[in-house]
C-alpha cells in the first residue's frame, strides 16, 4: 500500500473545511484539516482545537475565481465571495508579516501578485504575477527580473543554491512599500 509519502509528483498543499466555511467565507476560518506534503515530510495538522487559520480566505477567493469543479455545481457557486477590502487587508498584512519573517523572493513575488489584484482584481500565482509586474513596476524591475531568473534556475539547475533564504533587502522594503501605499490608498 502506497502513502502519500510514497506518491512521486509535486509537493501536495490541501486544506478540508466545512461547507459552511465555503458558502459564507469568514472569520475565524475554521478548518477540518491540513495536509502539506514535501519531498521529505508529510505534516498533517486537524482543525479541532485550533482558532483557524486566516489564509482560507485566499484559499476560498482563489477558488471561487478559478476553482475547477470535478463534478457537481461550479465553484463560483459553492464559494461565497470573499470582499474585496478583507482580501486587500490580509494581503497588506502578509506583505508586513514577510517583511519581518520571510525572504526576498517571498515578499517580492506576493507583493507583485497583491498589485496584480489591486490593479485588475486578478488572482494570479507568484509567477504569474512577478511576470505581470515585471515591465509595470520600472522602478522594481531589476530587482523583479533578478528573482523571476533564480526562481526559473533553481527549477531547471540541481546544483543552483537560490536565495529562498535571502533576507528582503532595500529594494524589496521599498517595493512593498510602494505597494501596500496602493492597497491602502484603495481600502481607504
């Protein structure tokens, strides 16, 4: 019998949450459970017990704008619409949480996709939305280009140690805060 430790493919993320959660997205995003599976671990965490987990609601955004249903009605259907105030103040928060707490390349690749949102209301992955920014953003550019090559690279080359693990520096500070001025300016 295989697990899903075993299962050869990309790293899995999944979350289970109630249908409640999904017709009215809300506070305290209550979940049933979490899956995150890498190339080394598996982690499994259960909802009961804990206060819930803020991030469903992109979860539930993201999903009602592009979800694919595999049988039954449409996702739009299922999933409530999140407000776009609520998903421009989380996204401003995770901006401010990545500057203390993540890398360059975090940072720098959801600030891009948070502009891509507060500019056309689109959804788009890291990489959709650095590509989207790159030649919007002139003055980030550069520093756009460098992180969208180490993400291809390390993708593409074993040996390419990236910098997952670079601290944000000056340019990427100035590139948040430019755009958390536009996500505030707009939710004002």
């Amino acid at each position: 019998t295989k697990t899903v430790c075993d299962l050869p493919g990309p790293p899995v993320e999944l979350s289970v949450v109630t249908a409640g959660l999904t017709r009215s997205p809300e506070p305290p995003w209550p979940f049933l459970l979490h899956l995150n599976r890498s190339p080394d671990a598996v982690r499994v965490v259960f909802g009961a017990g804990h206060r819930g987990d803020p991030d469903l609601l992109m979860h539930c955004a993201v999903t009602r704008a592009a979800g694919v249903a595999l049988c039954g009605p449409p996702a739009a259907e299922v999933f409530g619409e999140v407000p776009r105030d609520v998903v421009r103040r989380y996204l401003i928060e995770e901006l401010e949480w990545g500057l203390r707490e993540a890398s360059e390349h975090y940072v720098v690749l959801n600030a891009c996709r948070a502009l891509a949102f507060d500019q056309e209301g689109w959804l788009l992955s890291k990489q959709d939305g650095a590509t989207w920014a790159r030649y919007r953003l002139v003055a980030h550019e550069a520093l756009i280009s460098q992180v969208l090559v180490e993400r291809q690279r390390a993708l593409t080359d074993p040996s390419f140690s990236p910098g997952w693990v670079r601290r944000p520096g000056r340019d990427a500070h100035a590139l948040v805060a430019d755009v958390i001025r536009c996500l505030s300016a707009d939710s004002a």
